[in-house]
C-alpha cells in the first residue's frame, strides 16, 4: 500500500509540473503577443529597460545573461511590468 501511494503521489505531481508548465508556455506566448503589437517607440523604450537591466550588455550577452533562469525570470517580470504600465 505505501508503494501505491507514492506511486499515485508521483504521478500526481508529474502531472502538476506538466500544467504549469502548459500554463507558462501560454503565459509566454500571450505577453509575446503583446510585445510584438507595441509601436516602434514603445519596443525601443522596452528594450532600454531590459538592456539597464543587464547592464547594457551586447545582444550575445544578454542572450546568455538570460539562460539563467533567475535571470530569465526577472526579464520576463521586467517585461510584464511594462506592459501592464503601459496598460493604465
């Protein structure tokens, strides 16, 4: 009986992980949406603040600045607060 149960526990949580990952893949996708459709001015006032975030790096730096999941994780925060400032 306990092997049934962690077995269940397992399968339980696997398929937890496998919804919110679904659900940040779609997360994603919607605020890609939506800075795709800013204007010129609104991209380029976006990309200032991602490139003070990291430190004004060069786009191959940023690109491995943002492989790191912490990293990651704060651009897209930085990317969200934009977009729902520019929403008010």
């Amino acid at each position: 009986m306990p092997h049934a149960f962690i077995d269940a526990a397992v399968r339980i949580l696997h398929v937890n992980k496998l919804l919110d990952a679904r659900r940040n893949m779609l997360l994603q996708e919607k605020v890609l949406a939506r800075v795709k459709a800013l204007d010129d001015a609104q991209k380029e006032t976006l990309a200032g603040l991602l490139r003070h975030q990291c430190g004004g790096q060069t786009l191959e730096e940023f690109a491995l600045f943002s492989e790191n999941p912490d990293n990651a994780q704060d651009i897209f925060s930085t990317i969200n607060d934009y977009l729902t400032a520019i929403d008010k």
